[in-house]
C-alpha cells in the first residue's frame, strides 16, 4: 500500500502571512481556514480510501487514519500480507 498525504489552499486572497481569528474582528480568519488536507493510499490491486481533514497532521491523527480509513480496505485487497510503504514525514513515525 502506498498512502501520502497533501494540503490544498482553498482560495487566494494575495496577502503573505498568517491569519489569526479575533472575535473582535469580523474579518480575521483562523490560520488553516482556507486549507484542506487529502490523505489517500492506493494498492496494486486497486485504490484503498481518500479522506479529508482540516486540521494539521500528527502522529495521533496519522495513527488513527491509518487504523480507521486505510488498513480495512487494504485488508480486503490483501487478506494475508501486505507492506505500507510511505515517505519520511515525522508524523509518520506513530507507535501503535
């Protein structure tokens, strides 16, 4: 199974930096607002899942996508053995 993640900014607005929310200021924004992650993974045998997030990944997160989204459908395209194959992300590196 080969599985990666990658982020999307979902518009944008020309201006460099990061943005606070302030609920004082109708117009500031949280920092990853305008941000989507894609996590996937896919097999010689065909593809496993995709799923969407908002939120930065860590070692938690990636530990509970894998568990819950990939390893099922990777079981039923290889029921006896199969090898996870992923880059050198640090947050890749979650103990189960």
């Amino acid at each position: 199974m080969f599985e990666d993640e990658c982020s999307f900014w979902l518009h944008y607005n020309g201006a460099y930096g990061w943005f606070h929310h302030n609920e004082r200021n109708p117009l500031s924004m949280d920092r990853h607002s305008g941000k989507v992650h894609v996590y996937g993974a896919i097999a010689f045998r065909g593809k496993v899942s995709l799923t969407l997030f908002r939120v930065n990944m860590n070692s938690n997160l990636y530990s509970n996508l894998l568990e819950r989204d990939h390893m099922p459908g990777v079981n039923v395209l290889y029921p006896r053995a199969w090898t996870l194959v992923q880059d050198n992300n640090s947050s890749h590196k979650a103990i189960f």
